[in-house]
C-alpha cells in the first residue's frame, strides 16, 4: 500500500491510440496534463503477438518519459478503430490492421504491463474525452462528430457512452444524406462520408479543378502535386477561392441536415464536431452547419437550446477520453453496454 | 386499504388516446387485458378546460364499462401528439389541438379524477407498448417505426424510453433521406416521411394514374373517388398492380436505408414497424426493408442480430404502453428525461 511521498500512486492513467502505422502513447496525470509520450510503428504485417509486444514497449517509453512507474499507473486505455468489446477487452476486426480477428488485446497487454488495461472505439473515445474533459463537459447528452478522411460519431446519451447492442454504434458517417448518392468509401451510396468528409472535399475539389474551375489551390500548391491538407483548403479558403467555397458550402450543407436528422431522433443537448477541416476553419466552417441544422428540426421549441459546438481538445480528445475511461473503470464503474 | 375481495385494487389502469377529433379510453387490468373502453369527441374548439372535462368523463365512461372503481385503479396514461414534459405533465403544442400551449394536462385531470394521470408522447407510448408487451419483450434496446399519414418513431435505448433534452426524440419521420427530395408536410425536403408515409404513396399513386399509367386502383375503388386506404394499397398489391408495385418498393427502398441509418447510428437490437401499411402487407412489406437495411449496414458483424420485425399489438399498443408506463410510475420508477 502506498504511504509516504508515493502519495500519488494509480493517479495516473496511459492512453494509447492503436493505428494502422503507427501507435502513440501518452501518459496523464490526475491534474489532467499530459506528462509522458512516446511512439512507435504499428508494424502490423509482423502479426498480433509483435504489434502487442511494441504496444507494450510503447506504454513503456511513455511511462519511463513522465518518469512514473507502474503502481502509479490505474490503468491503460487504447483506443482501436472498428468495433470492440469493451467488457471483454477484445478487438474484433480493425479495418486498419488486417488478419486482426477477435484479438483479446485488453487481457494480454494487461498480462505484460501488470495493470488493467481498457480498450475502446478510437471515436468513443475522442468523444468521451469531449464530453468529460472538452466542450461537453456539464451536459448529459452529447453527439460527437469527426470529420476526417472519414466523417466519425460517437453517442452520449444520459451521461453514458453508447457503444450499441453489436458495440456498433456511432456510426454516423454511413448515415445515407442523399439516397443514390455518390459512392462512399464502403461501396454503398448517398452517405455522409461520401458528401462531406475531406476526402469527398478533396474529390471535388479535383474535379472542378479538372473542369476548369478557377480556384487559387494550383497557387498554393506551389506547382507541387496537389496537396490538400486541411490547412492549404482553409487558406483558399479564406483567401476566398471560388472553387472551394463552393465545394466547403455543399459539404456544410449535408453536415447540417445530418445533423438536423440526428437532432430530430435523440434530441441531444449538444453537438460537439472534431477533426481537421472543423478546426482549420472553426466557426466560418460551423455556422453554416448550425443555420442549416436549425431550418431542419422539426421540433422548433428550444431549439437555441441545441448547442453546436467546435471541440475543445483537438488530437487529444482520445487521449483524454482514454483517461476518463480509465479512471472509471477503475472506479469500479461498469463500461456501457448498450 | 383493501381488505378481503377488494384485492385487486390498483391493478386496473387506463390508457387514453388524446387525439384531434376523438378521445378513446380503454382499461387495462392487471392480465393486460383490455376490460373496458369509451369513446367522445374531442370539441378542440371549445377549449382547454371542455377537453380536460370530456377527457374526465370518458375516462369515466370506461371505468364504468369495466365496473372498475377509481381505488382499482393505479392512475391514468394519457398519449398525446407533439412533445411533452413527462416529469411535469406539461403538454406543449400539440398539432392536433390549436391553442393549447403549455397545458399542465397531467396535474389538472388528476385533481378531477382523483388519481395519479402521466402523460407522454403518443408515439413514444406505442413503442413503449411494443417494448413491454409486444415484439421487443426480452430486449434492451428497440426503434419504433410506425408509418401512418406521417412516420412517427420511438427509442428504448438501455431499457429506458428516450424522451430527450427538449422531450422531442423520436421523429424519424423527419430525418433526411433524400437531400433536396420531395416536399414535407413539415415544409423541408427530402424527409422520410415525404418518401415512405402512407401519404407519399397515396401521393405517387395518384400521380401516377393522372400520368396514365396502368392499375387495378380505380377498379378496386368501383368508380367511387379513389380511397387509398391502407387495406385498398393492400389488394392492389398482393393482385401484383404493376403501378403500386413500383410506389410501394420505393417507400420500401427510402424505410430500408431510413433503418440501415438508424442502425448505424444507434446499433440497436431491434427494429419493429408498426402502422396501417405494415400491418396489411406484413412480411411482403418488411422483406425488402430488411434486405436494403442490410445491405447498407456499415457493420456486417452479427447483422443477423439485428432483428427487423412487424409490432405485434396493431392499434392497441399505445393503450399497453400507456399501461406499462403507469405501473412504472406508480412503481416510483422516474420519467426517462433522455
């Protein structure tokens, strides 16, 4: 048992995010402040025992760097994309680490390190982190919603995080906006990925480029392939750039009427949006969304009260969730079901 | 207190149905039964104070059917249209009755009746129907979909009824599908309800005669003007009308990708249909639902799981949730707020 100066002992939780190239390891202490990192490649192709070795390592360096040790650890939390078991600790099939199939990942890490460790949907996570630590803190139901080179959800409802009945849920970027839509990534058509995440901004984009369209992104591209970051779109932008209003605009609109259905069905006190284009561009990106969002509920009374909300934590919205969900569990709070 | 055989006091509820023309009570005992039921006008037109009123004596009238005195029974469940505060009582604006805002519905009748009166939405009380004492029994978590005039929706999500922040979940009826699509009644476009209600496909059939196109339609109606009720919709259908055929497989394609949306976002264990439509086509009406909801799940795992089923309790399922809400409440089980 802890006594003296070892005072701070468990208040501290290690938050991994699992991807398909590479791991990160981050470690928080019980004042909410990252004190510890580290990172390694995934090396997926090396098979499942070896990339949970490295998560291993990882965790490792990262405690080694805040320099606590692992009676000063409650717990380790890794966020993994796809669908897990949140109880069991399994990681199903992760679209980014194939060969990966019902991996009990949460028992055989907690196995090398000693300490629990907790496992979760990426996206649950970064939107538990807002919902605890970010712009949802003090509501008790909160959507958030990432718009990445996919468009990610997660659901608070009730103050639980909602993984669903197949641990499936949040899945709001193959909700269908525009039925016989363009296709989507998944080979389905008309969903809100395919209308209004990076990469349908960027298929644009491309496309009108290659029609013609005047726009300034060739400019400041600097006659380098066509780099379409976040921030090379938000500077066109704002620069005004014909082309890419036009495109930025649809995608708002179609975020706006997701938005407006998802208001409709779980009526939640906010909406928190994440992700690149969302924080290259804040409230010019947001209004828009909350105006169109707005025309569309079909429930007019309070509906000022329905905040739409730019995240607060950024890259770091898994982490922090990592750490509530940690903490939690250790706290003897069981993880939702459903 | 009850003694010797006055021992099924407050095993009786009564369930009303507070609709825009007529008020139906029913009482149910404590074998879901329905023993007793009464009918009045409704009279909107002569106010708030006459409905509360009529809603008494009708409440009354079935009572007396079912020779139920008023300590048999646990209290009254009233479904009423448009959001409510369950927790207050509070009927705000419903569509069917002009001028009544902010009515404390529940407090005054249970001053004229003399026992505890909840209310709450009436779509919400048929999916809570369904949920106890219908298709979902045994589940946690299930969408209502009932597809009338409009397409009203319900969500038990963790077993507990979703009412939401502002008491306006639910309305799926009037989530976009369609970007740009059809007109609502509600004034947007593209909503569901505009794709796949009873109305838009009484809406598409009529265009469709008027475009000459070939059906059993105004044989079936015998040179009266077209009644496309339910049960009209129903014959054409099933005697293969190459015309209803088509209407109905697009209402059945827009409900399918509805619920595959619903399903992504929510991952719920099951689905139920309820309304005319459903009712008189059954399988032949869901059967195509299911597969295009399949087909657009983002998570294949355990698709299976998912079940997308017909309601079991046809109109009465409002008066049974109304019902089961009662024992709960009267069970000293709190209003779900979200």
């Amino acid at each position: 048992m802890p006594t003296g100066k070892r005072k701070e002992v468990a208040g501290h939780t290690i938050s991994i995010d699992l991807g398909g190239t590479k791991m990160l390891a981050a470690v928080v202490d019980g004042q909410d402040q990252i004190v510890g990192r580290a990172k390694m490649k995934t090396m997926a192709r090396q098979g499942v025992d070896e990339v949970i070795q490295r998560l291993a390592e990882t965790a490792q360096q990262a405690a080694d760097k805040a320099r606590v040790k692992w009676d000063q650890v409650a717990g380790v939390g890794i966020g993994a994309p796809g669908p897990v078991d949140p109880e069991a600790g399994v990681v199903y099939n992760p679209p980014n680490l194939p060969g990966w199939k019902k991996v009990s990942l949460g028992p055989r890490l907690a196995d090398l390190l000693g300490v629990p460790v907790y496992v979760e949907n990426d996206v649950n996570l970064g939107t538990l982190g807002e919902y605890r630590m970010g712009a949802g803190r003090g509501t008790r139901d909160m959507v958030g919603i990432f718009v990445g080179t996919g468009v990610g959800g997660g659901l608070i409802l009730d103050g639980k995080l909602r993984t669903g009945f197949r641990h499936a849920a949040g899945e709001l970027g193959h909700m269908v906006v525009l039925a016989d839509g363009p296709v989507c990534g998944c080979g389905r058509r008309g969903c809100l990925e395919a209308l209004a995440s990076r990469t349908a901004v960027e298929r644009d984009i491309r496309l009108g480029l290659q029609a013609g369209r005047e726009s300034l992104i060739p400019e400041l591209s600097k006659g380098r392939s066509l780099r379409l970051t976040s921030s090379v779109i938000a500077k066109a932008f704002h620069k005004g750039d014909p082309l890419v209003a036009d495109v930025i605009r649809r995608a708002q609109w179609y975020l706006g009427l997701l938005t407006a259905s998802v208001v409709n069905l779980l009526d939640p006190e906010m909406v928190v949006f994440g992700g690149g284009v969302v924080e290259a561009l804040d409230d010019a990106f947001l209004d828009p969304i909350r105006v169109t969002a707005r025309q569309h509920y079909i429930q007019k009374m309070d509906a000022g009260r329905v905040r739409i909300v730019p995240g607060k934590l950024g890259d770091y919205a898994a982490v922090f969730g990592a750490a509530a969900l940690v903490r939690d569990r250790a706290a003897g709070i069981p993880p939702a079901r459903d």
